[in-house]
C-alpha cells in the first residue's frame, strides 16, 4: 500500500499548494514594501507613504507601512517554512506567487494609492507619466512573469532540509 506522502487525494495535495502560493505572494508583498520603503522612502526620498500632511505625519505613516510589509515578510517565510516541514513546498509556485505577490502590490499602490487616494506620488515637481509608466509596467510584466510561471506541472521539492516526516536531513 503506498504512502500518504506518495499517493495524496487531489483536493489535499491542492490546499497543500496554497500554502506554498500563499507564502509566495506574502513575501512578494513584503518584498515590494520593503524595497518601496527602503529606495523610495528612505535613501532617495521622494515620498512617504502618506504624503497630504506634515513631515511628521509622513514618518509615522512610513513606520506603519515597514511594520506592514515586515508582517507580511514574516507570516510569508513562516508559512513557507511549514510547508517545507510538511514535504509541500512546491519552488516554482513560490517563486510564481511571489512576483504575482510583488507585482500586484506595486500595481495595486500605482494606480490605487498613487492616482485613486492621491495618497503619494513617486516623485513630485517632475514630469509624473514617465514615472507612472514604468512603475505600473515593472509591475504588469511580473504579474504577467508569475502567471506565465503558475502555469503547467510543478513537483513538491524533494531536496529540502527535512523529510516529509518532518526529521531533519
């Protein structure tokens, strides 16, 4: 008689996958926040997260996104590390879900947050649509990357640092 581990129901081994997917897009949000706040906010600061009061206003609202895409960081490598535990971690659906993650995110804060709320602008006292173009761009052709990459077979990683026992190698 075969294993779980070896002949797994259809419907587990899909919520098995969604672990990996979830973690993915997790760490692709707190990816981009995180090289958003850093580039952006931080070293050439052109904006704060929130940028329609005082400098002060601005800093807390920038503290509050890291706390954001920190969080995201976390639960996201925390659940990709159980699905590693369980013999689940499938590479190429992490790697897809997360520029699907990364992608969505800058595409959702171009045109929601950027041009919607007005909440910031990438740079101000500039010609904006050059800038506009190529953020919202960045982020269509990772969408389009990690939907190119969702796609066909993947295998459940079998060289990881556990066994699907969950005993270390």
């Amino acid at each position: 008689m075969a294993s779980w581990s070896r002949e797994r129901p259809a419907r587990a081994a899909g919520a098995e996958a969604k672990r990996t997917i979830w973690s993915g897009v997790l760490a692709g949000v707190g990816l981009a926040a995180f090289i958003d706040e850093t580039v952006f906010h931080q070293l050439l600061h052109w904006h704060h997260f929130y940028d329609k009061s005082t400098l002060a206003a601005g800093l807390v609202s920038d503290g509050i996104f890291h706390a954001f895409g920190f969080t995201a960081m976390v639960v996201g490598l925390f659940l990709m590390a159980d699905a590693v535990r369980r013999g689940n971690f499938i590479p190429k659906r992490w790697w897809a879900a997360l520029l699907l993650g990364w992608g969505g995110f800058q595409l959702y804060d171009g045109i929601v947050q950027h041009k919607i709320l007005k909440l910031h602008q990438i740079r101000y006292h500039v010609t904006l649509w050059p800038y506009d173009l190529t953020w919202n761009s960045i982020a269509a052709i990772m969408i389009i990357a990690g939907i190119v990459l969702m796609q066909g077979r993947a295998a459940v990683a079998t060289s990881g640092l556990f066994r699907a026992d969950g005993t270390s190698r």
